[in-house]
C-alpha cells in the first residue's frame, strides 16, 4: 500500500465498517423477524434465496472479529444495531437484544476501539413493515422508541451516532427500484419513504440530544452523476440523478429543503403537509458521514419520470460491475463542505470493492483491492489539502458478508470468510492496511 497512517493529520481515524444483519445472523439471540426475511424468501429476489439467519455467525464469534479489527491497527469500528433483534416486534423490547449490544461495546473497549454506532442499517422488524413501514408516517415515532431503547443501554459508552445508514437505500432502491425490502416500485410509497426517513433521523437526533449525547451525525451515501454526453438533455438527466441520489437527503437533514428539480416530479406524491417537517428534520449535526462507491454514467430517455437510465461507463469495474472513479470522493468531499457542512468534520464512512476472492494455499491475494484503496486515500489527501475538514476513513468492509440481494458470491471484505465453515483469513489487503497504519 503507497499510503501510510503518516500521511493525514494527526488524530485521523481509520476504521472498518460492517452491519447487523450482514454479519450477525438473525436466527440467534431472540431476533424477530425482519422485512430482509420476508424478501428473501420470495422467490426470485435473492440470488439462491440466501438470508442472513447465520450470515458470518458474528452474533457468538464477535470476539474473533475484534480482535481482527484491534490487530489491524484499525482506530474504530462502525457497526449498526439491529431494530428486529432489539425490538422483535418493533415496539417489545428483548432483553437478549440489549445483552448483546452491551458485551459487544464492552468488548470494544477492551481492546481500545471507538464503538462508532449506526442505529438501522436496512432491518425493519416485519411487524412494522405490517403497518406500512417507511410509507406510514407513524414509523419516525418508532424509531424514536427504539433510539431510546438502545442507546438508553449503550448510549453512554459510544464515540459516534448516526440515525440511519444511506436514506436512499431505505427508500429509493427498496421503494422505487424494488431491488432491496420491501422490493415495492412505487412512485408514491417512494415519496413518503424519502421525507418519512428524513423524518425518522431527526427525531432519533432529538431523542439522543434529550438523553444527553454527543458527537451525533448522518450518513450519506452518494453516487457521482456523469452525463452520457454532452447535450443539455444529458446535462438535465445526471442532474435529476445527483438530485434524488445525492442532494435529496443530505439538503433536507441539513437545509431543510428539498431539490427543486426532484420535487418537479415528486411533489404530487409527497404526504401531507410534509413542508411543516423540517423543524424536526433539520438538526444540528456534530459531524456527516459519505459513504462512497462509484459513479453512474446517465442518459435522457423517454421513459417516464425520471426520464433517463443508467449507461455502461468505459473505466475499469469492480465485481460489482461498478466503475472505480476515485475523483467522485474528491467531489463529493469538497462539494458537501463547501454547500452543506463547513466546518463540521467529514467522515468517509464507507469505501471499498468487491473481487471474487478466494483461498488459494491458505492465503487470498487481493491486489486490486489494495490499488483501489489507496486511490481513494489518495482523493481523500487531496480533499484535505484543498481544505476539506475531512477526519477519518471507514472501509467497507471488515468481513466478507451478506451482501444482500446478491447473496454471499459478492466479498467485500478485508477478511476472508468461508460460508460453510466460517473460517476467517485476512486477506493480503488486511495484511496491507495493518502495515501501513504503523507508519
């Protein structure tokens, strides 16, 4: 690896991230069940109807997997609770939930990690997705149960919250798109899923705020917008996407707006009176997190709204078949200080790839892995030196894992993981980053 822990400023975090439900393994512990259950066992949704009720097994084997992250040389760890697992029903607390949450920030501690929590990371419990989910306005006073639930046990012991990981995920790609839970294409549940989300992290920021916390935060994830060429058509299309993709959720947390151009085409299917909502949806932030992978490449269409489609780009893919464009996190870096955040410090709260890794004399080389990382360190060095208060550094992700309407074939992971035995083996990359954090 070029990069070394050297080369950023002093107090730089380096962190590895995972999610509940990708690793810990819903069968255990009194978990209920979750709108991921529901989806995967309909056929066709899943590849090989995979779920997560084992997944990495890290529900009992979250001892092996700090200790992994402690000898790395890794500052933190982001990890999220499970809403299913704590609340089975969404609204009934499981001792065994708490219990679990409570060894797991201990044994962070212990081995000297920052416990950096992420409160829902995509697990709705099914009795709440019963009643309407993300659509049913109600689901912000929920959430804000279960916020006071969980942090009410582990709250005092964290370095960093954030309500919910990558809003577009929990309503876009699981409401319109239809590819994640609940797997509805819906113009307006979409519509409802986007603000009731919104809606959702500032209540769970004021519960937080009302207990006593700090260091409160948002996590975004962001997909840089090419046009497909050079017409203004082209030039409109990438901007609807950076719209509803991009400055959709991070405007309304911050901001307290929304897009113009999004809501050219929302705003007949948004809830009612749903401009009366930023009061609660805009709060104070200690810091904001982007969650950065790749960029699309966007042509008009005549389709219906949003009237454009994703088109094949010409750079290098991950196995993800995603294209690896390190100057979208410069980007979006600089862009989110400049027009959303200022001084508030930035967090690159997820990056990585995925590669069909595997085992070969007990060792996995991963060499594109570590190429894509550094190239990414790269644009976040750049960021800084051109003024971005950026101050740490997640990859994504620790485990290889439930990836989840792709199953387990797609490994992310720093760690190998083998699905029948659950032996782990970090892989070269691992090996890579524990080096360079000692330099």
């Amino acid at each position: 690896m070029q990069h070394k822990r050297s080369d950023f400023p002093e107090g730089f975090l380096f962190g590895a991230a995972t999610s509940s439900y990708q690793i810990e393994g819903q069968a255990f512990g009194g978990a209920g069940r979750s709108h991921w259950d529901d989806f995967a066992d309909t056929p066709g949704n899943v590849v090989r109807a995979e779920n997560g009720a084992r997944a990495c097994d890290h529900y009992h084997r979250y001892e092996e997997d700090l200790d992994l992250v402690q000898a790395a040389g890794l500052d933190a760890y982001r990890f999220s609770t499970s809403w299913a697992r704590v609340m089975p029903d969404g609204k009934t607390v499981n001792p065994e939930g708490l219990d679990f949450y409570d060894r797991l920030t201990d044994a962070m501690l212990a081995r000297g990690l920052k416990p950096c929590a992420t409160l829902y990371h995509w697990e709705l419990p099914s009795a709440l997705a019963d009643l309407g989910g993300w659509r049913n306005r109600d689901v912000a006073g929920w959430f804000a149960d279960f916020t006071e639930t969980i942090m009410g046990r582990i709250g005092d012991r964290m370095y960093s919250v954030a309500p919910v990981n990558e809003p577009w995920c929990v309503a876009w790609i699981s409401h319109f798109l239809g590819l994640h839970a609940p797997g509805l294409r819906d113009i307006r549940a979409t519509a409802r899923a986007m603000h009731h989300v919104l809606l959702a992290h500032g209540r769970a920021i004021q519960a937080m705020r009302a207990m006593g916390m700090g260091n409160l935060g948002g996590v975004f994830n962001m997909e840089w917008a090419t046009p497909a060429d050079y017409s203004p058509e082209a030039a409109d299309a990438a901007a609807l996407y950076d719209g509803y993709y991009n400055h959709w959720y991070i405007s309304g947390a911050l901001k307290g707006a929304y897009p113009d151009n999004v809501l050219a085409g929302l705003g007949q299917h948004m809830p009612e009176n749903w401009q009366d909502d930023f009061g609660v949806i805009r709060q104070d932030l200690d810091w904001c997190g982007i969650n950065y992978y790749t960029r699309k490449v966007i042509a008009p269409n005549d389709g219906p709204w949003p009237h454009h489609e994703e088109v094949e780009g010409p750079l290098p893919k991950t196995f993800m078949d995603w294209e690896i464009y390190p100057e979208g996190l410069y980007n979006f870096l600089t862009r989110t200080a400049r027009e959303y955040t200022g001084d508030i410090p930035l967090f690159v709260t997820e990056n990585g790839m995925a590669a069909p890794d595997v085992i070969r004399n007990g060792a996995v080389d991963d060499p594109n892995r570590i190429d894509f990382v550094d190239q990414h360190l790269a644009a976040v060095k750049r960021a800084i030196a051109d003024g971005a208060p950026v101050q740490g550094y997640f990859i994504w992700s620790l485990l290889d894992n439930y990836e989840w309407a792709l199953g387990y074939e797609k490994r992310f992971g720093l760690v190998h993981v083998d699905f029948d035995t659950l032996v782990r083996t970090p892989k070269a990359s691992y090996h890579a980053l524990s080096r360079a954090l000692t330099e």
